[in-house]
C-alpha cells in the first residue's frame, strides 16, 4: 500500500467561455521513505496537482472525477472540516510565494506557535523550544531573536526557510514542497534538501517535490513525474527519465536545463512548444531604443560602488546602547564597465539585493558612494537632480506577479515610465513606442489591452522587461529575474536580456542564486556573504579555480545534472 495512491485525477476550472482541464485523468503514486519530483513548463499542472491532494485549489476549481488516497483511506471528498485534520498533521505543504502564504501581521514565532498548538498537544514552552528547533534546522541565524520579527524583516530566501519551518512544524507524513528551492541560494538550497532527504529516509516521509530546477531532480529524486499541458507524458526512475527519456517533450526540456560545465552563446529552446514568439532584433542604430539619453565623454567605469555600508535595525530602542542591528553591506567596493554583466551571486540574506536598492536610489547608504558614469548619486539630494540618473537605471525584479499593478492594463504599465520621465510629445508617440517595446520583447501589441492576470509568468517578466526598457536605460539591475520561472520560459528570457544586450550596448548587473545561469550569462562575478564582497574574478577563472574558501564551497554545492543533454543532434552525458 503507498502511502500517496492518486487515481485517475481531473481538475477542472469552469468559466464562461468553457471548462479548461488543467489535470487530465492523471494517476501516481508515492512510497513513504520516496522523492518524487514532478517537473513541466508552467502551465502544464504541476502545482495544481498539489493543491488538489490536499483541496485548495482556488475558485472556481474543481476535482471533477478521480480519487486520492493517503495511507489507504480515501482524503478526497472530505469535508472542510475533516481535511483541516489532515493539513499539518498528516500533510506538510510547502507554498511557492513565501511572502504570500505568510502573515503580514503576526511576528514568526508566532505563526510558527499557532501551527505546533494546531497538530500537537504541548505547552507554551515547549511550543516555543520546538520553534527554535525548526529555525535552526532550516538555517536561520539568531533564531531567538529571528523569531520575533515580522515577514517583511526577512529576506525571500530566509521568508522560504520560515515556510519550510511551518510546513515540518506538525511533523507530518507526506511532505508537497511546491517549489520549495526557488528564492535560495545553492548552499541554502543544499541545506533544506538535504532536510528534506533526512527526513524521508530517518522518519519514513514521502514527498512531492514540485520544481523547474532540473538539478535538484536529478540529485534528489528517486522518481520523476513529467507533465505537459495536464497530462502525465512520462514517469519512472529519475535515472531512467532523465538518462533516457523516452517522451520527446521529456528529451527537449532536458535540452534547456542551463549548462554548468561550459558556457555557450545561447541557451537552447524547447523545440516541442514555446511560449511567446522569438526576439526579432531591430535595427537599434536607427530605432528609438538606441537613441540613448545623456552620453558624456567619459572613459571610466560606468558605475562604481565604493566602500558602501548599510544596516538595518533589528530591535529598536529608544536608547541607541540598546538599538540591535543587522549589518546588510560592509564596504562593498566593486565596478562594472560600459556593456559588461557583471554577476552578484550568494546565500540569502548576503546583501546582494540590497547593494542593488542602494545602486538604485532606493536605500540610502550608511557610508560610502556610488557613482554613475563619475557623478556620485548619493551626493545627489534632490528629486530634480536624481531624475536624470533614474531614467538611466532600471531594474527588473525578481517576482513578475507582485511587480505590476493588477488594475492597470499593459499599456499603461509600460507607458509610465515614459510619461514621468517626459520622453515623449504626445500620447500617440507613447503608443508606438509601447507596440514597438512588445513586438521587441515577442509578445506583439495587442498584448497591450490586457491586465497582468492574464499572462503567465514568463510571459510577465517580458512585459517587466519592456517597462525596464521603456526608459532607454544605460545600466539594468536584474534581480533573479527567472527564478521563478521553469527551464523553458528561463530561456527565452535570458536569450532576450542577452539578445537586447547586444544590441543596446547595455550593462547589466545580474544578481542570482543559479550558478549555472550566472556562468551563462556574466562576464565577470562578485561573491558576497553576510554583507562582504569577498571575491571578484572572470566568469571562468571564478568557475575553474575560485580563489576564496566561501566561493570553493559554493561551487562545489552547486547542483550536477545527471541527465542526457542534445547537442546538435549528438547526444551526450555530463558525468
């Protein structure tokens, strides 16, 4: 008997225009001690199947037909009532968007308390000890004092270990980690897998591992479910699918996984089906977007970050002896020259996002400066004086679906930037400029009539691009701009950035967690932890002979991808 049976499942989302299937008639099963990773572009159902084992599928869902079973009784059905019992208690789950499936305003220890008084009869003390325990275990430092903070106090790697925390909190029997990985670095990363893999083996647990991070499957899997627009198109022993699959789709999502070993010009599409048309390049020479605003003769360093600090308070006094802080940069010095990437890269919490917010005017340093084509931006006091420089940086940031106002329709979005910074005479211009920025970016202009909630992740990210671009920046500030997006739609994206970069000359700093798409995509690359820069060096130089111990140890966590990848019809394996 397995301890997960599901039968014949079909979710269905009815509407007025028709009923769409998002799960067709899919049947898997998962043994207690088992991994099983369930893999697929979005869209193809991974997520809705977890949602359905333990009935939260959001409105106007429905399990239309097909049974689920959880230790031999059947869970589908039950009442709201009856499947409270079994939420927590019998089943762990992992959400996709920490800052989502957290409290904004209840503190963590207290979120983390209401979830152990929930499935398990203890006292307030030892509610409060078992706490600590789960924050150690996931990896957050100063747990005690952690526990007293709010969502909004912690970084999205260190919100997705508190989730992780609330999820192991009723020491559950199946685990459904949906996308548990997304917001954290490698060495994080390894850290809540390994838990993860700890506890299946020592304690007998299942889990389903819901996640676009083929490296992840195939270091931790034992089995893998392959998903394609609802239907199950392959599933078996994750060395067998990802040896030697035997579905083409199965073949060509392997294909794009971003390679770790060697760096190539172009990451390779899915070739069973894309999501949004290709980059059409443009003769930028000619074309509004090459027409860049504000050139100078300058031959330095387009920017340059010196000797920046920043910290945050953690516990606020009226007393400043008694005030606590968290030291988020300490005297980061770096620069970046005129059409280069140059990669952040670093746990949670190492301040690479933040060192990005003080280049973008959005934190203002504790000490030190940044300067843009040799004009100091922190000496710049007023909104007169920063707007110029404004216009010259944009960023994308990392989550597509909170980055928009759902209210506002496409056009809108991408013609305020133009519209504030007055790029324009008149709106009919700003309306050219808005087609010519989606046909630019493959989604074409009738993309412009509609609302956010209407496309899909990567397809939004596009649209972020496009905002970003909407200012004919010089610098672009990406900021895990796909990591929340699958193998497929990554590609595209980071084929476009790259694409626009060429023809733009722009620059870019490129922060993210993903090893293997850093090394795609950066010329050179910073190494941060707890708020120091401890390492600079050429992409390659960093990969093949890292110099400081941090940077050795990251590399060597990196996820390898034990899979068969094609290239130019040759076959090969990575060992």
């Amino acid at each position: 008997m397995s301890l997960l049976e599901v039968k014949n499942l079909r979710i269905e989302y009815p509407s007025r225009h028709g009923v769409h299937a998002a799960v067709k008639s899919l049947s898997f099963n998962i043994e207690r001690g088992e991994i099983v990773g369930v893999v697929g572009e979005s869209g193809a159902g991974k997520s809705t199947v977890g949602n359905g084992v333990i009935d939260l599928l959001s409105p106007p869902g429905v399990i239309a037909n097909g049974e689920v079973f959880l230790d031999g009784e059947k869970i589908s059905g039950l009442s709201p009532e009856q499947m409270r019992k079994v939420r927590g208690s019998k089943i762990g789950f992992i959400f996709q968007d920490p800052m989502t499936s957290l409290n904004p305003l209840f503190t963590v220890e207290q979120q983390l308390k209401e979830t152990i008084h929930a499935n398990m009869k203890v006292s307030e003390a030892e509610a409060y000890k078992r706490s600590l325990e789960l924050m150690n275990k996931v990896g957050i430092p100063q747990p005690e004092n952690r526990l007293k903070q709010y969502p909004h106090q912690f970084s999205g790697g260190m919100r997705q270990r508190v989730v992780i925390a609330i999820a192991l909190a009723g020491e559950p029997d199946l685990i459904i980690a949906d996308e548990p990985t997304t917001a954290l670095d490698v060495s994080i990363q390894d850290q809540i897998l390994t838990l993860i893999r700890d506890l299946c083996i020592q304690q007998n647990v299942g889990c389903m591992l819901v996640t676009h991070d083929m490296g992840v499957v195939s270091n931790v899997t034992d089995r893998v479910a392959v998903m394609y627009r609802g239907d199950l198109v392959e599933f078996g022993p994750t060395e067998k699918v990802l040896g030697n699959p035997d579905h083409p789709y199965t073949r060509s999502l392997i294909s794009a996984v971003p390679r770790s070993d060697i760096k190539l010009d172009r990451f390779p599409l899915v070739s069973y089906i894309e999501e949004a048309a290709e980059h059409q390049p443009l003769d930028v020479k000619n074309h509004w977007l090459g027409q860049s605003q504000d050139q100078r003769d300058y031959t330095g360093p387009l920017l340059n970050v010196e000797n920046v600090d920043l910290r945050f308070i953690t516990k606020d006094s009226l007393f400043e002896s008694r005030r606590e802080y968290v030291q988020a940069s300490n005297n980061v010095s770096f620069e970046v020259f005129e059409g280069e990437t140059f990669g952040l890269v670093g746990e949670s919490g190492s301040g690479k996002s933040t060192i990005a917010r003080v280049i973008a005017g959005l934190y203002a340093p504790d000490a030190g400066k940044v300067t843009f084509e040799g004009i100091d931006l922190t000496a710049l006091k007023s909104e007169k004086e920063r707007r110029p420089m404004r216009r010259q940086m944009q960023m994308v940031f990392q989550n597509p679906y909170t980055s928009m106002n759902p209210r506002m329709k496409i056009f809108d979005i991408i013609a305020e930037p133009i519209r504030f910074h007055k790029l324009t005479a008149n709106e009919t211009e700003t309306r050219q400029i808005v087609n010519d920025l989606l046909d630019h970016v493959g989604l074409g202009r009738m993309a412009a009539v509609k609302y956010p909630h209407e496309f899909s992740g990567g397809q939004r990210q596009r649209i972020s691009i496009a905002r970003a671009l909407a200012t004919r920046p010089r610098l672009l500030i990406c900021d895990e701009p796909t990591s929340a997006l699958d193998v497929s739609v990554q590609a595209q994206i980071l084929n476009l950035l790259k694409d626009l970069q060429d023809e733009l000359n722009l620059t870019m700093l490129f922060i993210s967690h993903d090893l293997p798409v850093i090394r795609q995509m950066c010329d050179r690359i910073g190494v941060m932890q707890r708020g120091e820069l401890l390492e600079v060096a050429p992409t390659e130089q960093l990969f093949k002979s890292p110099q400081h111990e941090y940077s050795q140890h990251l590399i060597s966590l990196m996820p390898e991808f034990k899979g068969m990848r094609e290239d130019n019809s040759a076959t090969t394996e990575l060992a």
